[in-house]
C-alpha cells in the first residue's frame, strides 16, 4: 500500500494552528505524519474487509487520512485515532450506500450487468500453494478467509465495534468516540459481534 498519495496536498493545504511558532507546527506535522503512517495499514485491512475492493479501500483511507489532516491536525493527538475511525467508517457507509443505488439503478438500465460494483477478488483466494510450508499457508489463508466472510456477514455496527476492539485495541471509550455512540451501545455491539463469530467459525479460530 503506498503511503499518503494523497496527502501531499494536506500538508500544504494547512499551516498549522494560527500564532503557532513554527517549531511547534513542525513538530505537530510529523506528529500527525506517524500517526497516518502506524495507523495506515490496519485501516486499510478494516476498510477491505467492509467494502471488498482493494481500490476502494484505499481511496476511502486516504481521503479519511486528508480529512483528518485538514480538518483536525490541530486537535492534541490523543484525539486523533477516534476522530480518524469515525471519518474512515463515515466513508465507508457513504460509499456503500452509493454502491446500493447504483445497484438498484442497474436493474433498471440497459446493458450488460455483470459486477456492478466492479469487486475484484479477494487477494487470499489467489495464495499460491507451492514451497514446503505451502499447506500452512494455505490453512492461515482459509481460516482468515473465513474470518473475514464473517466479518462481512455482521451487521455494520457489530462488525465496526469488533475490528476497533480487536483490530486497532480501542478501549470502550475510544471506540464509542469513533462510533458516535455511548460505551454501553459499544458493549453491546461487541458482544453480540463475538457471539456470533464464535457460533459461525466453530473451533477455526
């Protein structure tokens, strides 16, 4: 995944608290800069695991990385990584709800309707099974495979309590910032969520 294609034009798009010295914007720049690079990855894992399209994905990180850097860069970083998965599932229930009208609008076109949200496959499907440990592999790749079906099959909420529990270790509170809901609703959420997994992955994991 390449890092910030897109946040270039964050960087030169804000200057930083205003009367800030510029040591001080300097610092809170590359503070923000680490916070993206260390949170990049798992982001983009969580939005995959959502939206089933590495593109997709990416595009939706990035432009919650660039709202985050115009928006929020300012703000102490302690608050960062709750304000950041708001954005980033913000995007993904906006995107998802432009892929359901464009489905439904698909029905009712002309033309050929094969793919209409143009989902690539799912990288893990394509893992070559060859070399020694080849079987090993293959078994990981399942039993994640598997996980992430899962995943998919949870109600949004559910799924977004449990990938911030476990996925990025948010505590109940941070997790009800990034959510916008209270520690109760993420309680119940996350519980409900491990139930479920547990009852369709069975002694996989």
């Amino acid at each position: 995944m390449s890092s910030f294609v897109k946040l270039s034009h964050a960087w030169m798009a804000w200057d930083g608290p205003s009367r800030a010295p510029e040591g001080v914007v300097l610092d809170q720049t590359r503070e923000l800069e680490k916070f993206l690079a260390d949170i990049e990855r798992r982001a983009f894992r969580m939005a995959q695991v959502a939206l089933r399209d590495p593109d997709d994905a990416l595009d939706v990180v990035q432009d919650a990385m660039l709202k985050l850097a115009r928006n929020y860069a300012a703000k102490p970083s302690a608050e960062w990584r709750p304000l950041f998965y708001r954005i980033l599932e913000n995007g993904i229930r906006d995107l998802q709800r432009r892929r359901a009208v464009r489905k439904r609008l698909m029905v009712w076109l002309p033309g050929p309707k094969e793919d209409p949200d143009g989902e690539a496959a799912d990288p893990l499907e394509t893992v070559a099974a060859s070399g020694p440990d080849a079987p090993e592999r293959l078994m990981q790749a399942e039993a994640i495979d598997k996980l992430e079906r899962s995943l998919r099959e949870l109600p949004a909420r559910q799924r977004e309590a449990f990938m911030l529990r476990n996925f990025e270790g948010l505590d109940v509170a941070a997790t009800a910032a990034a959510m916008g809901c209270s520690e109760g609703s993420v309680k119940t959420h996350y519980s409900r969520a491990v139930h479920a997994l547990r009852e369709r992955l069975g002694e996989v994991w």
